[in-house]
C-alpha cells in the first residue's frame, strides 16, 4: 500500500532495535480527514472530545501539582464548580479537600461537598504527574475506562479536565503489600483479576509488551544528565548487554508459550488493590498503563509487588502460594478441580514473563530517572529491577526450557 499512515508505521518497525513475534494489522483511516491528520503528523488525541464523545463532562482548566495543598485548594474548588453546576453557585465553605494518595505517577484528592440539600457527596480527583505523558498513554487510558467501568471494575468516571480527571469516591482502605498473600485476598484478587481479563476493550487485540519495551529501549539508551554523579552512575549500564537480555527472553522462550493475550492491568501493586473491610469487597483500580497483553505478564507482575514498596523480593510468592492463587485464577467457582496440568502451564508462564517485567520497569525508571520531578531514586531503582532479573533468570529460564523441552515446542 502507499498511503502515509502505512508507510509510517512500516518505517517504526523498521528501527525497532527488537523483532517482534507478534502479527501486525495495520487499519487505515477511512475518512479523508483523518487521513490529512495522520499525513501530517499532528497529535489527534484531545481528552475534551472523547469526553463528549462519551457525554462525560469536562473542562479546560488545569491545576498546578508542585503547589502545596492549601495553594492548590482554590483551583480545585473552581475545577469542581466548573464541571458540575449544582455545584457552581456553593460558597467555598462547603468544599473539603484532603490528599488520599500520591504516587510516581498521580496525586490523588478527596474532595468533599455539602450539598443545598444538606448531604455529603465525595469525588476523587486524580492529578496526572508532571511528564507522565512520556509513558502514559492517556488517550488509550480514557478509553479503557469507559468499559472497564460499565464491566464494574474501578471508579465511575465523572469528568476529565487539562491534567486529570474527576472520579467517583470509593469507600475502601488501599492494600498494603502483606495484605496481598493473605490466602483469603489472594484468592480474591485471583477471582477479579479473571473477570478483568475477560473484559473486551475496542480495538488491536496485539499483546503490547515487546513494543512497549522496545519504546523504552530507544528512550532509556540515549539519555543524558545534567547532574554528575547521575550521569556517572548512568554510564556504568550496559545497554548492549540489555539488548541481548531482552531478545534472548522474547525469541528464545516466552515466543513459544503460547501465554493468551488479554486485556490487562499491568500494574496491579498494592496501591492500586482497594478493600472495604466491611462490605468485603475488593477493587481494581487505576488503568494507566491497561493494555492488551500477555496473561502470565500480568500475573508475574503483580507477584513481583509481593516484595513491597521496599523491593524485598525474598517475598516473592513460593510454588504453593502460586498454585493457590492460579487456582482461583482459572476456576473461580470450582479451584479444587485445576488439573495439575493446568497448574503447571500457569507457573511456567508466569515465572517466565515475571522476568520481562523487571526489564520493563527497569527500563521505566531510567526514563523516570531524566523526566520526572518528583524525588526518588528511579536510578536505583533500575538496579534494583535489572539485578533481580538476573539473579532470578538461569531458575526461570531453566524452568521454562524444561517445560518446553517435554511439551515439544521448538
């Protein structure tokens, strides 16, 4: 074909520093329009028009998240009145705003409201991190809500605004990491994760893992910092080194295991798993980095958050840990009747792609390391990541060749 927008794509495979073992449909606009847009390399995305597509309500405003709380209150009250006008003409006296969380990537507020009517009613409004657009993709975010949340899973979403987007409050106390092996949870989070799988969200059904990293890849390996002893620690990586883990990993085994492609969370750690201790109800929260992806990927993962915000990966969930919540994972209803079988495929999965999401987030925090304001050590952190994988790696990749060795698989 010779229109643009497919010679475009062909062109950024084409410097892709991996090969990937994944088909490619590439789906051309049909509208002329659309066409002229892509030709010209312009952003489409703008968060206003898939809100209005979507009737949810939004605003231009922005509000600035390096201000402190009490500096940033008055833009949030008007952010609020803006976007709901039963709330528009309420003295500022009637808003109370208080921060639930802050993380690498988001800051989190409570805002409450006394209502004409006397009543209480709580939003979240959810501040996107300086950056994060670099990582993010907040338009492919959006649109996962919309289903994720008529599918029951997260928050409702009531508007989006220049930096963020207002959702409904839930009433639940955010897991800690211990929290998660609990057998009782852990269990639970099996259960949900399952059902979140199986949501069906518009569009490419290709796993993104590999062009994920790929992306990173080629942004991590040209970086440049200004201060010095970040630079020198920068310098001591091996990026040729990293490059033949990462093909090694991709051609040699998780090619050939066949791990379904699902819709998946990809970053289901403590902080986005919420309990209300008294109703017994768990949510998933948070889909920022949702995509469709590789099933082990998503369950390794969220094993690899067993060791804490403290990295502690002696944590990490053993066999029988494991078994338990697979179990739960692939027969919800009926866990004692999983075949061994069954159990074993899983483990193999799941310990292999648990390595690639070291290399993932390794990657990550070197990108974090040179955009992100926000005072953490991301360089560490890729040490962390990247020397975890491999200490784990001749166990997994012993596993996983055994496995394919008995299977048959070339």
């Amino acid at each position: 074909h010779t229109s643009e927008a497919s010679f475009t794509v062909y062109l950024e495979l084409e410097e892709s520093p991996f090969n990937f073992c994944t088909n490619f449909q590439i789906l051309l606009p049909k509208n002329k329009t659309h066409k002229k847009k892509m030709a010209r390399g312009k952003k489409i995305y703008n968060a206003m028009e898939i809100a209005e597509e979507a009737d949810i309500k939004s605003s231009s405003l922005t509000v600035d998240t390096s201000l402190s709380l009490s500096d940033m209150k008055p833009r949030v009250l008007e952010l609020c009145k803006d976007l709901f006008n039963q709330w528009s003409t309420l003295d500022d006296s009637r808003f109370f705003v208080e921060t639930i969380a802050g993380g690498i990537t988001n800051l989190l507020l409570k805002v409450t409201v006394k209502e004409e009517n006397g009543e209480n009613v709580a939003v979240t409004v959810r501040l996107y991190g300086p950056n994060t657009e670099y990582l993010i993709n907040r338009q492919k975010e959006l649109e996962a809500i919309k289903y994720l949340s008529v599918a029951g899973f997260g928050a409702k979403l009531l508007g989006v605004f220049g930096n963020g987007m207002v959702q409904s409050f839930i009433d639940a106390r955010t897991l800690t990491p211990p929290d998660m092996r609990l057998p009782k949870l852990a269990a639970e989070i099996a259960k949900q994760l399952r059902k979140f799988h199986e949501v069906e969200i518009p569009g490419l059904k290709e796993a993104q893992l590999w062009i994920d990293i790929s992306k990173f890849f080629e942004k991590a390996s040209t970086l440049k910092f200004d201060d010095i002893e970040k630079q020198r620690m920068y310098k001591t990586i091996s990026f040729k080194e990293i490059h033949i883990e990462v093909v090694e990993l991709q051609q040699e085994l998780t090619c050939h295991l066949n791990s379904p492609v699902v819709f998946a969370h990809n970053d289901l750690l403590s902080g986005n798993l919420m309990l209300n201790d008294e109703r017994e109800e768990l949510y998933l929260i948070d889909f920022e980095y949702g995509s469709y992806n590789y099933r082990g990927y998503d369950i390794g993962n969220h094993f690899n958050e067993y060791a804490g915000y403290e990295c502690d990966y002696n944590l990490y969930p053993n066999k029988d840990e494991q078994y338990h919540f697979f179990r739960h994972y692939l027969q919800p209803d009926k866990p004692e009747e999983v075949s061994d079988k069954d159990l074993e495929v899983l483990y193999v999965e799941t310990n292999t792609y648990m390595l690639a999401s070291h290399l993932y987030w390794a990657l990550w925090a070197l990108i974090q390391a040179k955009m992100s304001p926000i005072d953490f050590d991301y360089l560490g952190y890729f040490f962390l990541r990247y020397n975890e994988y491999k200490s784990r790696k001749e166990m997994c990749f012993s596993l996983a060749q055994a496995h394919l060795s008995k299977s048959g698989a070339s």
